[in-house]
C-alpha cells in the first residue's frame, strides 16, 4: 500500500465500481476516508469494507444491517489483527460469517450461530481474502503490490509485474485494470483492448472494464465502436455517470442530439449531491 494510503481512483480500480458507487458508500457511512472529499486516502481496511458493503447491497441486505454488519467486522479486525479467510454470506435473512475455523456468527450482533441450528443454503458474497492454499493468486497479489509500489517510477517493471500477476491469476480483474491504464497511456490501444476483454472473460457484466474498453477504443478513433462499449457499461451500471458522459460527447459528435442530451442529464443527476 502507498505510504499516505489509496487514492479514489485507486478504488475505483480495485472494487471495479463507479466513482458515484465508492461516495455512494461513503455517504451511507460504510466508511470514512482521511483528508478533504477532492483529496480521500483509503486504507486497505476501508477497501475490505467497501468491497463487502458493495457486495451486500447488490445481495439486497438493507444499509442499516449492512453497517451493524461491518461494525462488527471492524471490531473482529481490530482484536484479531485480520480477516484472513472471512467470507461474508446472505443465510436467510441474517448477514453470516464463517471463519477459517468453520466458526459460523451473526456479522449483526456477533452471535454464534451453531451447525445444527435450521439455515437456508448460505449465498456467499464476499471473500475478504483467498484461502491461504491459494498459492498462486497470493503471488498475484504480491505482485500486484510491487507493481502498484512502482507506480509511474518505473513503468515497465510495473507492466511485467501486472503480466506476471496476470500468469499466475488470469481473472485477477484489478491486474487486468491496472495494466490496460499503462498500456492505454503509452498509446497502445489495441494491446489494451486485448487485455480488458480477456478479462471480460471472467467478468462479462464488468462496468469498469467495458468502460475502459470504451476508452481505449475513442483514444483509438473507434468512435462508434467505444459508444457501444458505453451504452453496454449504462447497461450494467445505470449509475456510471462517467460513462453517460462519454456516450454524451460521441453522440453530439454523431449529431445526435436527442441521445447526447438523454446522457448528459443522466450524467448531471448522478452529480448532484
């Protein structure tokens, strides 16, 4: 992690949501970044808590249980030091917790819940971290983390770290993000454009990578091609207010009016406060 902590963009990238989706989160008090609204610095323990909160809200688990949720969470981290092996599941109507010892509790109010106590089939949700005998994506990850400690200092070793990490964890999306911004920044869209949609892959609804596909493909001059991939990512993210942005600007360019407003009001709503 950067010594100051994790920029917004660098959540972004590594929820693989929205700009609005991470203040979204925020506002609803799942977490509180340091410094200024324009200047927010994440720890990794906020991002587990996003990526968790994110991943109830989309299973339909309301704010309110979200947060007595994580509250507990935070206070199981803060006596254990982790979370290593936590999954987080929707059991009925409760927010479960099942630790590396197969320990079951109500994330609510952290009561125990026993084996034999009758439970709807759990959907897991989140997992704040892989199992330890996943060997491969923890050198993934620990490559992710060299490459992300490059940063713009040395571009290339950080590229052959993002591929490395991308050997050993093919559908590590955040890998796939991080090296389509290197390449898409050295004008080498195609390449980019293979690296985004090999990861849609395994994530073919992904917002963030049909987006920066979008991306690449306008810096390309594929105008009609790159507002498909926008009116694909509005498909799966209505609240991707980058994206109706986008698709605004090339529809005005297309001459299309009606649509270019539709968008930009969209993109105007999503901004307000």
């Amino acid at each position: 992690m950067p010594d100051d902590g994790y920029s917004l963009r660098d959540v972004q990238r590594m929820l693989g949501v929205s700009r609005s989706v991470v203040e979204k989160l925020i506002e609803a008090r799942f977490v509180s970044p340091s410094g200024e609204r324009r200047q927010w610095r994440f720890t990794f323990q906020d991002i587990v808590m996003l990526r968790t909160a994110h991943a109830l809200r989309m299973a339909g688990v309301s704010p309110m249980k979200i947060v007595r949720a994580l509250d507990h969470l935070r206070n199981s981290w803060g006596r254990e030091g982790s979370l290593t092996g936590v999954r987080i599941a929707v059991v009925g109507n409760r927010v479960a917790v099942r630790d590396e010892a197969s320990r079951q509790w109500d994330a609510e109010t952290g009561q125990m819940l026993l084996d034999f106590e009758p439970q709807q089939a759990p959907r897991n949700v989140a997992s704040i971290k892989a199992p330890r005998a996943e060997r491969a994506r923890e050198e993934a990850l620990r490559l992710f983390q060299q490459a992300l400690s490059l940063g713009d200092d040395d571009l290339d070793a950080a590229e052959a770290a993002y591929r490395k990490a991308l050997q050993r964890a093919p559908d590590y999306t955040n890998a796939s993000l991080n090296l389509g911004g290197i390449l898409v920044d050295s004008e080498r869209f195609d390449d980019a454009i293979a690296v985004y949609r090999h990861a849609l892959r395994f994530r073919p609804k992904d917002p963030v990578l049909l987006f920066n596909i979008g991306v690449a493909l306008e810096d390309s001059r594929r105008s009609h091609e790159a507002l498909r991939s926008y009116e694909l990512c509005i498909e799966h993210a209505p609240d991707f207010a980058d994206a109706h942005f986008n698709a605004a600007r090339i529809y005005e360019e297309l001459g299309e009016q009606k649509s270019a407003i539709r968008h930009l009001n969209q993109f105007r709503r999503l901004q307000q406060p």
